[in-house]
C-alpha cells in the first residue's frame, strides 16, 4: 500500500492538514497565503517584497514568519 506524500503550501510550508484549502499546481498555495497576496494587491503599492522563513523550534514546534517590505 502506497503511503499519501504530505503536500506544503510553497510559499509558507504549511501542509495540507494545517490550512483550511491548498490550490495544487506547479506551485501550492494555501488559502492563508492567497489571502495575504490579495490584502497587499488592494493596499497596493509599486514594488512590494515578502520573505518567508520557516524555523524548527522542537520536534513538534515550528515558526513560520513573514516579512514584508514595501519599495515606494
């Protein structure tokens, strides 16, 4: 028996079972992610960067951060 493989959010690493959806492509995004890219497209602004870092706290505890700058 073939075991399920996890699938992540690309952007933010959380998994399937962490979000409510997950839109599956060449890229995965969560619905969390698609949200916060739509809340800075209405902010709006010319040039708008974010960066992710995933950290491993324990074994059972990770930090997922994002850091978002914007270049007017």
């Amino acid at each position: 028996m073939a075991e399920d493989k996890k699938i992540n959010c690309s952007f933010c690493f959380k998994s399937q079972d962490e979000v409510e959806k997950l839109i599956r492509s060449n890229v995965n995004i969560c619905s969390e992610c698609v949200m916060l890219c739509l809340e800075l497209l209405l902010v709006g602004g010319t040039d708008i960067v974010i960066s992710c870092k995933k950290e491993k706290k324990s074994y059972e505890e990770t930090v997922i951060s994002f850091d978002v700058k914007r270049n007017d």
